[in-house]
C-alpha cells in the first residue's frame, strides 16, 4: 500500500506528534518529593491572548507593506539580533520606578519587542519574489500577489512558530517575575506532570492539524 504524496507530509507529522505525547505521556525519572501539579495560570490567558493577537496581525501587516526586500534589511537584523534576555533586561532598567513592577503590561511589550522583528523577517523571507513579475504589472498587483501569499502562509506560520513564542514567553516571565504560559510549561516539566504536559502537546498537535485542514489544497 502506498500513500498518496498528498497525505504523506500530514502522516508523518501525526505520527512525530504522537511520538511527542507518547514521550510527554511517560515522562521519565521520579520527584525524591512529589509535589501536586501547579495551577493553569487561567490569569495569563488574557494578556497572552492580547499578545498573540497583535504579533499575528502586526507582522503579516508589516510583511505586506514591506515585501520581500524586508528580509534583506539590515535594521530589522538589528532589532532581530538581541536576546529575550536583553529585551527583558532593558524594561527593567527604564521602567519608572513610581508604576511599580512591570507586570503583565511590561511582559506584553518586551513579547512584542523582542519577536515582532524576527516574525516579520521569517515572512518575508518566505513571500515570492517580485522582479520582474509582478513588479511590472504595477504596484496593486504587487500588494494583491502579497496578500495572497500572506493568507497562504498564516496558519502554518502560526502553528509553527507558536511553540518558539512559548520559550520566549518563559524567558521575559521569568525575569520580569510574571507567571504565565511559558513558566506553566516548565513548572509542569519540573514536576514531573505527565497529564499536564499531555495536554500541552496535545493542544500544540491540534493547532497543527488545524493549520494543515485550512491550507489543504483543493482538488484537482
């Protein structure tokens, strides 16, 4: 039996998927003292929510104005190079004193920050070429071929680029003393929380076969 080239890239990534929560699932080693799983921070939702809604429309939205070029920019590898660590360090050092600890409005802009530049950059990279076409066709034409490319790459950027946003979440939480998704994932790996890291995974494999169902190619 052989599979069509079609379904062939979707039963792979199900099968690294399953070999995720499967090792999720039977997470080795033992606590010398068990502790009881940490709470879901239901707190992080909102301002994660908020976060992530502005880096998927900003970034797309910046990509579009921008182009292909924008992957080439020296001042975005610039903004790009730093470190979470940095981001996180330089709102420390100017966040007025008299407003108290950063909390979840200062994570929000060091999230922004530190991955709105790297985003833009990978979806930039990822548009078509213009020169010649559809650069002679004029410049409607040019933003319309954008657009198209950008609601092609959306989902799968998403679902991609989702777990990478998770481990930056965990870096600015961490410094800027504000629990959130990031430290709930580690907390969870900390404690040895099999079921917790079971959903986790499970969300994250969703929200890849979501991204697959919404660019699934019509037939032919």
């Amino acid at each position: 039996m052989t599979w069509p080239s079609s379904r062939r890239p979707l039963a792979q990534g199900v099968a690294i998927w399953g070999l995720a929560l499967a090792l999720a699932w039977s997470l080795p080693g033992a606590l010398w003292r068990p502790v009881p799983p940490p709470p879901f921070p239901f707190h992080a939702l909102v301002p994660a929510g908020i976060g992530l809604t502005l880096l998927a429309v900003a970034a797309p939205l910046l990509a579009w104005l921008g182009g292909p070029d924008l992957a080439t920019r020296r001042p975005l590898a610039l903004l790009e190079a730093p470190p979470d660590l940095l981001w996180a360090g330089a709102l420390l050092a100017f966040w007025p004193a008299a407003w108290g600890p950063p909390g979840p409005e200062g994570w929000l802009l060091a999230f922004l920050a530190a991955a709105l530049p790297g985003e833009v950059r990978w979806l930039a990279s990822a548009l078509p070429g213009e020169v010649p076409f559809p650069a002679a066709w004029g410049r409607q034409v040019v933003r319309k071929t954008r657009q198209l490319a950008l609601l092609r790459l959306l989902g799968r950027w998403l679902a991609a680029r989702l777990p990478v946003w998770l481990t930056a979440s965990l870096v600015l939480e961490r410094m800027l003393g504000v629990p959130g998704l990031g430290t709930d994932w580690m907390d969870r790996v900390a404690g040895r929380d099999r079921a917790g890291l079971a959903a986790w995974v499970a969300a994250l494999a969703l929200l890849w076969l979501l991204s697959r169902s919404l660019d699934a190619e019509p037939a032919s």
